[in-house]
C-alpha cells in the first residue's frame, strides 16, 4: 500500500472521532437559558414587563387593572394563564407570542408584542423566508388538510432528514442543515399561520417556514450532548394511546440534573419512569397523579434510561425536561425519595437498544472518553503532516457529497412541484 493511499485509510478510519456530537445553538442540544418550551410562548412565567425588542419598548399594563379588556387577573383566577397582580408579559389567547396591554394609543393601539430572546421552544430553529427559487428546505415535501407540526416532524423523520419546516397551515418540507446556512431568517411574527390539523398551533405563514428538528417529539433517541431537551411524544401534539418510547441519556459526566419543564399526564397509568442504565433499578416514576417534584433533580448516575407509556385512552400534553452532566457526583446528588430499589431487571417492551453503553459502570465510561480523547490528539498531530496531501481527496469527496441527492441536489425544482399528499 502507497503513502497516500495509507494515508487516507487513516483518515477514513478516525473520521468519526472528529465528527460533531452536539448541534448548533438554540437546537435540543443547546437549550441554553430557555424561559419557554412551547412555540408560541404560552408557557412564559418570566419578569419581562416592556414590550419591543428586549423590552426597549413601552411599559406593560398591569393585569388587574385591565377589566375593560378581554384578559385580566379576573378572568385568570386559577393562574392557568400566568395573569395576577403583576405587569409581566403573558400569551393567554395562544397568539404567536406573549404580549401585555399598553396605554392606549391615539391610534387606537392597546397591545403589543414582547419579543423576549429566553422565551425560544429548543428544537425550533425560527421562522424563514421561503421564496421558493430555490426552495428554503430542499427535500420532499407534501400537504394535508389536517397537518400539524408533529404530522410534519413524523413525515420528515420518515424520510431520513434533520429538518422540518411548516408553512402556510397546511404544506410540509423537508430538508438538512446545510439549507440553514443559505436560509434567511424572518420575524417570529410572520409565522403566524394557525395548523389545519390543529387551532392551538402555528403552521409557519405566507411564503414562510417554522423550522424544527425532526428529534423533537420523537419516541426514542440516544442522547451524548452534555446538555439537552427531550420531549414527550409526539410533542407539540398530544401524545396518544398505547406509547411505548424510551430515550438513553449517557453524557460525558458523573451525575445528571434533570428539570421537568412542562408535565401533564392524563392519569395514573400514563407513566414515565427513571431507571439506572447500568443497573436497571428504578430511580424515580411519575404519573398522572405523581408529578415530579418543582426544580431540579438530581440522579448520582450519568446512564439514565428513561422510559414512558401511555394506557389505551392517553391524551394529553405530555412533559418537557431539561437535561445536563455534573462533572462532580458528589455535587449534592439527590437520593430517590418515595420509591423503591428494584433489582436489575429487563424493561417489557422498552427500547433499550439505543442505550450508548448498556451495563457499562461511569468509571469505563470515563475511561472510554479519555482513550477517545487521546486519540484524537494523536490523530491530529498525524493530520498537520498530511493536510497537503489530502486537500485534493479531500476536495475530490465534498464534490460527491454536493451530488448526492440527499443533499438536494437532483431533486426537482421549486416548492410545489415536489409535493406529495400527507392526508387529506
């Protein structure tokens, strides 16, 4: 075997060393200091209390001093809506995001828009322009008179690609990240358009596109990133009867804190459960009528299995929890309270296969991420002498990867003509 060709064996087999595991800012994967995990911001409890962006704008009213308007403090007597004695911007009405009252204006302008940067859903990418020459996302597409934005999400995740995109109510695209970084980002208030399929949610808007990873919702999924979101599912939509879903969480740390930001489960026998990986013993359950407690829990393992069903009749909103590693695990991990230790034992019908490391102890996995990182150094000291080289190779495989029609290139052109009917 020549140099070069050596060469290149080397690369090809450390290639997935370098691979990224984590997604660009504002994704599952970099939840940041989210205020929201609803798309439209209905669940904002936060202290903005000007309108405009980042709150330049005109101060809010306070709720209980807006009776001659349609929302107040009255109306909201059992806080479902966040409104009481306070000047906060809120979305009691589902509009495209929270608001509040404002003095009146001489044009008659009694409300406006908070554009408030903590209140973005993780897993929503934005709304974007879509002119349709060339198409926003490149993939297929299709319509249905009864899309939502899970309908869409499924279709997408069908067809293998990372995103999906909502528009006008009723059409679905489908496409990958490299269209993002042509895309061109719209007002979050174009997206505005109510879901044929749903009237509590919001389908993109004229010429627009609501973007969203695929992941969101999903039933399973491996989870490595050092933090995350992960959602119920078939989240935004309700989940439905008879689920059976469970997601590995196996973050380079020694203990995990998770945050339950959205919980409703339709009774006691819709049930999500937290199991040590390794192990299989049951660390915490949660239901319809046991709902995990108010701010973080602390689990003193980093390989969770968390596993959630639902019985035949289960509808509802379902949970959304916020993840991430503790380097240190005696950083005041908390004990299971209320239940019990169960021996190791197989989950019935949970997916375990997307475990990263089932019935690895953290020590191995500490130690397989420093033999990683080891060498990956090693491999980039060996890539400074052989970057010549390969620059040509290495242009020669992006030109295939640009002709490969995952990519969207050979797919047929403009939006229309590359749907195909979702239901009617």
């Amino acid at each position: 075997m020549g140099t070069q060709a050596l060469q290149g064996f080397l690369f090809l087999l450390f290639l997935p060393l370098l691979q990224p595991r984590g997604a660009s800012a504002g994704s599952l994967h970099s939840p940041g200091l989210s205020e929201c995990f609803q798309v439209n911001g209905a669940d904002y409890r936060g202290h903005q209390n000007r309108t405009g962006p980042r709150g330049a704008g005109r101060p809010c009213l306070f709720w209980d001093q807006t009776q001659q308007h349609s929302y107040s403090s009255a109306s909201d007597p059992q806080g479902r809506w966040g409104l009481g004695a306070h000047n906060f911007c809120r979305n009691p009405d589902g509009d495209v995001q929270p608001w509040c009252y404002v003095a009146e204006t001489e044009e008659g302008i009694y409300w406006r828009y908070c554009d408030i940067p903590s209140c973005h859903m993780p897993g929503y990418l934005g709304c974007f322009v879509d002119s349709g020459a060339p198409p926003a996302l490149s993939g297929p597409s299709g319509t249905s008179t009864k899309l939502t934005v899970q309908v869409c999400l499924r279709f997408c995740r069908m067809k293998g690609y990372q995103l999906a995109g909502v528009e006008a109510g009723y059409a679905c695209f489908c496409g990958s990240e490299s269209d993002l970084a042509r895309g061109r980002l719209a007002p979050a208030t174009d997206c505005d358009q109510i879901c044929f399929g749903h009237p509590g949610q919001l389908c993109g808007g004229d010429g627009r596109l609501g973007v969203y990873e695929v992941s969101v919702g999903s039933c399973q999924g491996n989870w490595t990133a050092p933090q995350g979101v992960i959602y119920s599912p078939d989240f935004p939509d309700e989940y439905g009867p008879d689920r059976n879903c469970s997601w590995a969480l196996g973050p380079p740390a020694a203990a995990l804190e998770l945050t339950f930001r959205l919980f409703e489960l339709a009774d006691p026998r819709d049930r999500l459960e937290l199991r040590d990986a390794a192990s299989g013993s049951l660390l915490r359950a949660f239901d319809g009528a046991r709902p995990p407690p108010p701010g973080p829990l602390r689990l003193g393992t980093a390989a969770l299995l968390l596993t959630f069903r639902s019985d035949a009749r289960g509808h509802a909103q379902g949970f959304a929890l916020t993840y991430r590693g503790l380097h240190d695990a005696a950083e005041d991990p908390e004990a299971p309270e209320g239940s019990a230790q169960t021996p190791a034992a197989p989950l019935d019908g949970a997916n375990v296969s997307c475990s990263p490391w089932p019935g690895v102890p953290p020590a191995a996995m500490g130690a397989r991420v420093f033999s990683t990182v080891t060498a990956v150094s090693v491999l980039l000291l060996l890539l400074l002498g052989l970057l010549r080289p390969l620059r040509r190779r290495c242009g020669a495989l992006g030109q295939g990867l640009r002709a490969d029609p995952w990519w969207g290139a050979g797919a047929p052109e403009g939006n229309r003509a590359r749907k195909e009917l979702l239901g009617s």
